[in-house]
C-alpha cells in the first residue's frame, strides 16, 4: 500500500504553522522522488498539538502532534524513509497508546464523526465516509415527511446552536403551514467568542452539514436553502461553496433529487457582514433580505413566517451534522447517549487557562470536571481553577463548587448560566470576575442592534458601572443598581442578546460577589487583574539597579542611580504595570 | 474592549458631499459587472457592498452615489446598512488589515497587551492607518481560532499564541519585505 502522510490544514492548524508544513513534505517528496501520497485533513479537535501530522502506512495508522517546519526532514528520513516510528512524538495511534490516548478515549465522535479523517474538499471521500446514505436510504425506502421528522424527534435531539429547542417539533411546524415556497436556513454565524465548534464542522466536513439540510428540506418541503456564515470564516466559506457545487454535480441538489417527485431544492452560501446579532434567528432574516441585522417580533415565527414572509426552519451546524447520522442509523444510535431530557453528544470549545484547549463531543452528562480535568487535562500551569465561562457573552460562570454538575440543558440552566452553542472558556486564579463581567458587557453593549431602549441605554449603563468599579471608582450601591438593571434589560428586550446579556453580570454576582466588595469597598482587585487597583513596589534586596524600569516608565516617576536601587514614587504612579513586565529581576512587588 | 466600528464624521456620506471629493481617482468601472450581476436579485445590498469592498479595500463614496444610480437602492438605507456591519469601511485602508483577535480566550491569554504593543509600534490607535498607507489596526471579536490565543489575522494568514515581542516580529518582517520589494524595484 502507498504510504500516506495527511496534514490538517484546518484553520488552528494553519495558524500554527500546518501549510509551511505541507509545503516542505511536499518538496521533499519531490525532491526524493518518493513514493508517498500527501494528503490534506481538516481540525481533528486536538488544536492543543496542532500542526498534527498523520502517516498511514501497512503496519497502521500514526498521529504525529507538534510537528512544526522544522521538524519535517527529521519525521520524513525516520518513519518513512527508515520505517521507524518515533514514538515519542506520536500522540494516537492504533497499535499502541499515544501520549494523548485519553483525550480521544473520553469523546464519542458523531457530530464530528468525519473531521480529520478526510479531504473535506473530496466528495468521494466523503462517500466512503458514508455521506449522502441517509438520503439515498429515505429515497430508496420511500421514507415518508411525517417519518423522517418522527426519526428526529425520537433522537431526542435540540437545537445545538444555544436555543435548546426540540429539532422535531421545529420541523414539524414548519411541515404544516402550508405554502409553495418554504426555505431551509443553516445558522452558520457562530458569533460567541471563544466558540468553534461550527468552523471546524464547516471546514472538515461540509457534506454533513449539507445532507442535513437536504434532509430537513425534504421533511418540510422546502425549495430553496441558505448557509448564513460569518465573513470571519473565509476557509468555510470556500469549503461550502465547492461541497455545493459537487453536491449538484452529483445529483443531490438540483430537480426530483434522488428520483423523488417533486423534490427540488439547491443551497446557496450567503455571508455574514460582522454582526453578532444576525446568530438571532429573526435578525438573520432581515440580514438574508438585504436589512439591518434587527430582531423582529415573535409570533410570528419563522416556521409560520420567515424568509420573506415565507415557512422558514432554521438549524444551527452542528443539529444539521447529526441529521445525517441520525437517519441512517437510527433514533436509538443518538438517543442512546445523554440524559433523560437532554439527548445525544454536544461538541464543546476547550479554550482559556486549560492544558488541552481544542474541540471535544462528549455525551451530554457527562460532568464539568471531567471534561475540564479528564480531557481538559487541568488548568495551565497547574494553576488553581477559579470558573468556567458556558454559553459565551448570553451565558454565564460556573465556579469550582459546581463542576460536578452533568452538563445538560435543565442542569446548566439551574446555575444561572445556560449552555449556549459549546463555548468553556477556563479561568484561573488570575482572572478578575469583575473585568470578565465588564468584558463580556463590553461585547453585547458594541453588538446590541439598538431597538430596544433597555438593551441598547441599559447595556451602557451596566458597563459604565463596571468600569468605573474596576478603575478604583465603585460606589455604595453599584451592585444593587447593576441587579436592578439586569432584571430590567431582561424584561424589556426583544431578543436573545438583550434578554442575556445582562446573564454574566448575575452569575459573577450570584458567586463572586466578594470580588465585587473588594473592588468597590476595599478598591483591590483579588485576581491582581485591574491595573488601576494594583500598587507596584520595588523590592530593595532584588533590585540591581538597571535600569530599565526608570527608563519605561511613561511618567518617570521612578527614581535611582545606576546600580543604586530604585525607587517608585506612588503618587505619579499611573499603574500602566511596565516596570513589572520589564524587570528581569523579579524585583517589582505586585498587590 | 473595542470591536471597531466606523466613526460617524469619517463615514458620513451626506457630510462627505459638501467636500472636495479626495478620491476623485476612483475607477467606478471596476464595479460594473458585480452591479449587473445583482441588478434584480433581492436582499442584494449586502453581497453588493461586500464586493465593491473586495475591489477597493473600502467602500468609496462614488460607489454608493453609482449603486444608487444604477440598482435604485437610497442612500439613506444603504449608509444604514453600511454602518450596522462592522465588516464595512467608509475610510481607505493600509495594504496590511492586522486584526487582533479579542475574544474571550484571548482577552484571558492578554490580548489586549498585543493591541497595545502593536499600537505603540506603529505609532496608531484601535482602528487607523499608518501615514505610510502600510498598515492598518484593528481589534475584532472572535476569529475561532481560540486554543492558539491570542490571535490575529493579517490578509489570510493568522498567527497565533503570540507575545508583544512575536507580534512585533511579525510586522517588522513585513515592513522589511516591503522595503526589499520597493529597492528591488
């Protein structure tokens, strides 16, 4: 058998250094005539050891993980050209166990059940991967509407975007209000920061996200399909466009698909243009029609009128994905997996103050702590773990005294956080709750579309208060004002990002309100985060005199003489921290 | 934080029209096939004003006066849209968009330490362009690549788990490329 050497070219793994990677095996394999077939892949979840590297040869299948550029000519002259394998830098493999054995061991793969095992931008291999069966199998079984939506709902499936909603019933509206024109619309602008999981989907195995669409059209009767994506995400864009333009050369778009009478349907890519709020269901719409990105009122909803006034159904990526897998087979395959009210497998962004940041799917019920400290592989630097963000800039934190929770929809829900599209950002003993608090506000304050009164002025007020409580200028009662607000942006919003936007502010209250005092009351920051709040010293029995410390400081308020120990004087001290980044001598104290 | 968006004074179209035009060499032509292209097709103003950004960098005001013109879509509306999106600029850009990642993984890996560094360096703020037309700074939400934070994109290419010092080396190989570039020629 021909060797095999596949490169993940996913996004992480280009930022990594993965196509100068490509590029050299590719030259020395030309250069040395070898008789090696170099192929790409997409994310295989494992950003943590990117850029990864895989060989398949007879003997078997070996994941080579930190393989930088130069790296390369060492890997090529042993494994292949000496067929040796060098164990120590292989981190999966199927003849023995690789040093991240683990990682993988913990996860049930079916959303991504194909990224990083095939040329995302081969159909063939994607066939052989089993995409399009599930099509094939409702055309050649004369699987009826009403079935396929009975498949989905007995999966137990919901909305894997954040909403929660039953994917079933949803279709099931969108089935019966009738009317000639109907669409199907992929929500691909996955907008959370610090969340993933979609890009990965789009970039590894666009056919997935396809068929299910297709699928869905089928169920509701749609005519015509549209994957929403973020401008952000120029490689999916480019993936979807040529996995469309295959699906259609293939027969799986286009007139009485699969033979089914009166089956017509094609997909279009529609880019986003930079609004987070255009991942709300009805903003989406209006950015589709050509409009501002903003809410509408509900009802009507989409399944009774949408996309220009039409039945519209709207999945997030990662609900399309499962459809195919679901139908093939079988609702018992899916619902095997999960809680009693919360089915299947959800994929989760591993990102912040963790060990092993990348992508995971995981049965839902699984605990926070194991995915964190199992799979996670702990906090960096063996640093103490303070909270993890669920549900991004609409969800909230969850602290070490909860991690033991299943992660479920009602579960999460129960701590005030919600459990969003798949975003855990970890924080550590260094992160300030309060500047968390201030960022993720920061965030929906710039996105909020501006309709309604209390999300748009209400936002603001929130943030002003906790900047100026992170500057040193909190007053006696701030908090009661930020929870009355909270409550009020709730109630008085249209949407989504107005109805949580207030969510991270009450959960870092709910457990953290001690740092809030501190700030507010004692003016110190207990993370030693907020720089206005620090006071910098210099230690005398450190400090050699360099320097260098007086010489950044930006308002010269440090004195000495060469070799002499210097000296901070506080009052023209502006707290900018420079001095403590520059000393080489651990010299500066911090508190 | 700051996700950037268009000050109204720069991108006031209407103002913009009592002003000597500064960009009076703007070939409107290039955008003739993208506006047949969309002529009848609804909900086209956004797929129109991404392509006359993918031709000029930004969106000239000459291009919406034409869009107006020829696809009969008010300037109002379209000055509207063209604000909410932060993708759209109304102001010319560097050759060089660096944009610095500021999502949550990276704000907690000290994003804003490489906005900071970058600023100083180039001698901009959050969002303007160098004197030299060379680079322009910008701070944006999430750009998914969260496990190699902090992050930021410069054209296609990303870079990742950078420092003040990377981040800097980064732009001084590219201004030295470019310095190479123009001796060679």
């Amino acid at each position: 058998m021909k060797k095999q050497i596949i490169v993940g070219l996913g996004s992480c793994g280009i930022a990594a250094g993965a196509s100068k990677v490509y590029n050299k095996i590719s030259q020395i394999i030309e250069l040395g005539n070898l008789d090696v077939e170099l192929k790409q892949t997409s994310c295989i979840g494992m950003c943590y050891k990117e850029p990864l590297v895989e060989i398949i040869d007879d003997s078997g299948r070996y994941l080579y993980g930190d393989i930088t550029e130069d790296k390369v000519n060492y890997l090529i002259d042993k494994h292949i050209e000496h067929e040796e394998p060098i164990k120590d830098l292989i981190v999966d493999s199927d003849l023995f166990e690789g040093s991240e054995h683990e990682y993988f061991e913990g996860q049930v793969k079916i959303a991504l059940r194909n990224c990083g095992f095939m040329d995302p931008e081969s159909i063939e291999e994607a066939m052989q991967r089993k995409a399009y069966q599930a099509i094939e199998k409702i055309a050649t079984d004369n699987i009826s509407r009403d079935e396929v939506i009975q498949y989905v709902l007995d999966s137990g499936i919901r909305g894997r975007g954040g909403g929660g909603f039953s994917t079933g019933m949803k279709w099931r509206f969108a089935k019966n209000n009738e009317s000639d024109i109907k669409y199907i619309i992929c929500n691909a602008d996955e907008g959370d920061p610090g969340a993933f999981m979609d890009r990965s989907l789009l970039e590894g195995d666009p056919h997935a996200v396809i068929e299910g669409m297709i699928i869905g059209a089928y169920a509701i009767k749609a005519i015509s399909g549209f994957i929403y994506c973020r401008a952000e995400y120029p490689l999916a864009i480019k993936r979807l466009n040529i996995a469309l333009q295959q699906a259609r050369d293939n027969g799986f778009l286009g007139n009485n698909i699969l033979g089914i009478e009166g089956f017509n349907l094609d997909i279009f890519v529609k880019e986003g243009a930079g609004a987070f709020v255009c991942g709300e269901e009805t903003a989406l719409i209006a950015s589709v029609e050509g409009d501002r990105g903003m809410p509408r009122k509900r009802p009507p909803f989409p399944a009774e009128q949408g996309l220009w006034k039409k039945p519209t159904n709207i999945n997030n990526v990662e609900t399309f994905a499962n459809i195919p897998y679901i139908i093939l087979n079988g609702p018992n395959s899916y619902n095997k997996y999960g809680t009693e009210k919360s089915k299947g497998t959800k994929v989760f962004a591993l990102t912040g103050k963790i060990k092993h940041g990348g992508l995971v799917e995981v049965p839902m019920g699984i605990s926070i702590r194991e995915v964190i400290f199992g799979l996670g592989g702990g906090i960096q630097d063996d640093k103490k773990f303070k909270a993890v963000q669920l549900g991004g800039p609409s969800g909230g934190c969850i602290p070490e005294h909860l991690i033991d929770i299943p992660i479920d929809y009602d579960s999460v829900n129960s701590t005030g956080a919600i459990m969003g599209s798949g975003g855990m950002v970890v924080m550590d003993e260094t992160t300030c709750m309060v500047d968390m608090a201030k960022f993720f506000l920061d965030f929906t304050q710039e996105e909020s579309c501006g309709k309604c009164t209390f999300c748009r002025l209400g936002t603001k007020r929130m943030l002003e208060i906790l900047t100026r409580i992170t500057e040193g200028n909190g007053r006696e009662g701030d908090i009661e004002l930020l929870e009355e607000l909270a409550v009020q942006i709730k109630d008085g919003s249209l949407c989504g990002l107005g109805q949580s936007a207030p969510n991270p502010v009450l959960t870092t209250l709910k457990y953290f309100r001690n740092e809030y005092e501190a700030h507010i009351y004692d003016k110190k920051c207990p993370a030693k985060h907020c720089k206005l709040l620090l006071t910098y010293e210099i230690i005398p029995e450190a400090c050699t005199g360099c320097t260098v410390c007086a010489v950044k400081c930006p308002t010269n308020t440090i004195i000495g003489e060469r070799k002499q120990v210097h000296f901070i004087e506080q009052d023209g001290c502006i707290h900018c921290g420079e001095c403590f980044d520059k000393c080489n001598f651990d010299a500066i104290k911090v508190y | 934080m700051r996700i950037q968006r268009l000050g109204i004074k720069e991108g006031n179209v209407l103002q913009a029209k009592t002003e000597k035009s500064k960009d009076s060499s703007i070939d409107l032509t290039k955008i003739d096939e993208l506006l047949q292209k969309y002529k009848d097709k609804a909900g086209n103003l956004i797929p129109v004003l991404q392509g006359v950004q993918n031709i000029y960098g930004y969106i000239p005001r000459e291009a919406f006066l034409k869009i107006n013109h020829e696809l009969g879509l008010e300037l109002a509306s379209m000055y509207g849209v063209a604000t909410f999106y932060s993708q759209f600029r109304l102001n010319p850009v560097g050759k060089y968009i660096i944009k610095v990642c500021h999502g949550t993984a990276c704000h907690v890996q000290n994003a804003s330490k490489i906005t900071n560094t970058l600023m100083e360096l180039l001698n901009v703020n959050d969002g303007e362009t160098t004197d030299d037309k060379l680079f322009t700074l910008e701070s944006v939400a999430c750009l998914g690549c969260c496990s190699l934070a902090p992050v930021m994109m410069i054209g296609n290419d990303t870079y990742g788990k950078l420092n003040g010092k990377s981040a800097k080396k980064v732009i001084n190989d590219i201004k030295l490329a470019e310095k190479n570039k123009s001796t060679d020629n």
